[in-house]
C-alpha cells in the first residue's frame, strides 16, 4: 500500500512472478480498487465515491482471502480509510474497527513511500505533492492506530534474487498451512425455558473478538463421538450448574464463520435442543468455560444484536405453537 503513483501496481506484478517461481504457488492478485470504481468522476464526484471504495475493498478483502492461499493486493482497506477521511472530513468509529477486523487477515503489509517517477495524471486524484504528503501521513497514523506492522519497501527493483527469496518467506512466514487456517466443527446448544423466559450466558472468548462479551444459549462443542443432545446436557451443567435433559431437536441449523485472525477462520454448525431442569443447582460462573455471566431473560428483552447469530431463531422455535 501507499499513496497514489507510489509503484504499488507495478510491485504487486514483480511479487507475483516472485511467487511463482520461488514459492511455486499460483497468487491471486487484486488490482486497486479506486482506479476501476472512481471511472473518471472529478474531485467532487470522488468524495461521494469514497464509500464505495472502501466498502467494495473490504468485501473483496473478505471473499479473495479466503479463496486461495496466497492472495496480493494493490491496495488495502486501511489506505483506502486514508482517502476517505480526507474527502470526507470524518473519523468514523464503527468504519475503522471493520477496517481494524479486515486488517488483522493480512500477514504481511508492504507500503511504498511516495515515488514521483510513477506518478500519473490519471484524472482521478490530485497529483500534487501537498496531497500526496497529506496522504502519506494519513496513512502511516492510520497504520499506527489499528497496530498494523508495516515494512517499507524502496529500491525493490535492485533487489537480487536472494533478496527475493529472502523477502517473501519473511512476508509469508506467519502464514499457516491451508489445512492449520480452517477449522470446522459442529456444536450444539440448548433452549431451557422457565416460563417466558430462557436461561442465557454470556460468552467470554479472547479468540473470536465478533463473539466476545455477546449473550448465547449454553451449550459447546460436540466432542468426537459424543451425540448432540448428551453434549447440550454437559455443556449447560458445565457452564451453569444446571442439570437439564434434552427433549427434543429443533429444526433450526445456524451456521457461522468467524475470523480469528491471521488468515484463521471457524466455520461452525450449531444445532438447537430444547432442554428441560432437571436439577436446579448454580455455581459461581467461571471463564474457564468461556461464560462471563448468565441470566434468565425473555427474548424480547435482549437486544438482538447482542445476541450471537442465530439464537433468536432457536428461541422463536420453541416457543412456536
């Protein structure tokens, strides 16, 4: 990444055939996404753009760092950020954490200072150099608030071949094997009622931060071999010293993918039990078990997006006539 004219395209094409012939792998690259949404549109008009440039680069973030194993792009979505805060003038709170989320799927960032020698008059951005260190600056303070570690790249093209080789190992070092990166499991989760309302935790999870501090039914994972309905009835007297039985399945299936990180991802079944007390007996939640808290609530009177997605669903099942 860097500012415009700053030699990122004709980086990314020196990486890929770098990629190919060192790592022998075939790399989706990703061209920048502001010379293909912007089409000519004048400064004014660019303003106006900026959301969509950005929106349409973290969608692309999202789809193409999960379709291959080594993906490159252009540009990325916390440069992007840098141009939308300058046409638009704002900070925008909840745009920079997807953006923080986005970036934490990269395992290595590049940014290239400003490189008059390929800088163009494309029409679409102001070429000045007042501009160019104002985009500069945006984005090395962006880089610094979301944490990103960055190298800079300059006098690439002199590099020898050892210094290639060199490079891109250590820019794919952090990046774990396809079959390390994806991970998927089933769980399954129980619906106990108590008049109108149902017996809920909070989770507590350092490693999905999306799911991190959100209100769940209790329940896990299904170890290998357990059946579903045993795994609600263990995991709800793990998580709340409730002893219950399973009565039946709902026909509801939630499926979640989380991002952990680091090009990781989870990629979950959730199946639903309804789920009867059979012993009424709490202890003190512990986050051994990933509960922070647990309540008996209404589902009315939880705020959906507190809740981890699907439950509303599993709920208004058994409740359903």
């Amino acid at each position: 990444m860097g500012p415009h004219g700053a030699g990122k395209t004709t980086l990314c094409r020196a990486v890929e055939n770098r990629i190919r012939t060192v790592l022998h792998e075939l790399p989706v690259v990703v061209p920048d996404v502001a010379r293909h949404r912007l089409q000519g549109a004048a400064s004014g008009e660019g303003r106006i753009a900026q959301d969509d440039i950005i929106e349409t680069q973290l969608r692309i973030e999202g789809l193409f760092a999960q379709a291959s194993d080594v993906v490159v792009f252009d540009n990325t979505s916390a440069g992007h950020l840098a141009y939308h805060r300058y046409w638009n003038g704002i900070e925008n709170e909840a745009l920079r954490e997807r953006v923080a989320a986005s970036m934490a799927g990269y395992s290595a960032v590049l940014w290239l200072p400003p490189n008059p020698a390929h800088l163009v008059d494309d029409g679409l951005r102001p070429t000045d150099p007042a501009f160019q260190a104002e985009i500069t600056e945006r984005q090395r303070t962006i880089l610094a608030e979301l944490n990103v570690t960055f190298e800079v790249v300059e006098d690439w093209s002199a590099w020898t071949d050892a210094e290639w080789d060199v490079g891109l190992r250590r820019w794919t070092a952090t990046r774990p094997e396809r079959e390390e990166r994806r991970k998927q499991y089933v769980t399954a989760v129980g619906v106990v009622r108590r008049g109108d309302d149902v017996l809920f935790v909070k989770r507590h999870d350092e490693r999905i931060r999306a799911a991190d501090a959100r209100w769940d039914l209790p329940g896990g994972r299904v170890e290998f071999g357990e059946a579903p309905a045993l795994t609600v009835e263990r995991e709800i007297f793990e998580e709340t010293g409730y002893l219950v039985q399973c009565e039946r399945p709902l026909r509801a299936v939630q499926s979640n993918r989380w991002q952990l990180g680091d090009l990781r991802e989870e990629h979950v079944l959730v199946l639903g039990f309804e789920a009867s007390i059979m012993v009424e007996h709490a202890f003190d939640v512990s986050t051994d078990h990933g509960v922070a808290d647990i309540r008996w609530a209404s589902l009315s009177s939880m705020a959906e997006e507190n809740l981890l997605p699907g439950i509303a669903t599993f709920v208004a099942e058994s409740f359903a006539p």
